[in-house]
C-alpha cells in the first residue's frame, strides 16, 4: 500500500476563512470516494502558526503504484488539482510512502 500526502500552504494573503478557500477545501474532502484508485482519504488543517507550517495537508492510500499513476492521470484530480486548489494554494509538498 502507498501513503500519498499533499501539504499545502496558502497563497500570501489568503485565510483558511476566505469563502473561496472553504469552498476548495469542502470540495477535496469531498472528492476522494469518487477517485477510483482511492482506498482512504483525509483532509485537514495545520493548527502551527510558524512560518515553516504549511495549512492543509492530503492524505490519502493507494494499493500499489500502478493505482498512484492512475489516481495521478485521473482528469477529475488533475482538474480539481490544477483549476481549483492551485490557485489558492500554489506550493505543495507531496511524497508518497511504501507502508508494510
């Protein structure tokens, strides 16, 4: 199984009270259960206020690394990713985790 996790830190200026940031945010929790690949996924907020803190963190496994590249190419993902969360939050961190 693989651990995908996303960290994600506000563009500058930008709260997680902005209406188009808790929009984006309800809609990733939401889009998980309908990406086939996905096995879990979570959502949450960085409660840190230091400034090497991110603000959002994804979480989600995956079966193996052929479900990772399908999950990766699926254009409802690359959509939301690119379209909708970038804008608001255009660094990220991400790495995946072989688990035992």
């Amino acid at each position: 199984m693989i651990r995908h996790i996303v960290l994600f830190k506000l563009k500058d200026g930008l709260t997680r009270e902005d209406p188009r940031v808790q929009a984006a945010s309800r809609a990733l929790a939401e889009l998980g259960p309908t990406l086939a690949p996905v096995l879990r996924w979570e959502t949450h907020w960085c409660f840190g206020t230091r400034p090497v803190s991110n603000d959002f963190a994804l979480i989600c496994d995956l079966a193996d690394e052929a479900a990772l590249a399908a999950y990766q190419r699926d254009p409802i993902h690359i959509d939301f990713a690119e379209g909708r969360f970038r804008p608001l939050a255009p660094d990220r961190i991400t790495t995946d985790f072989l688990l035992q």
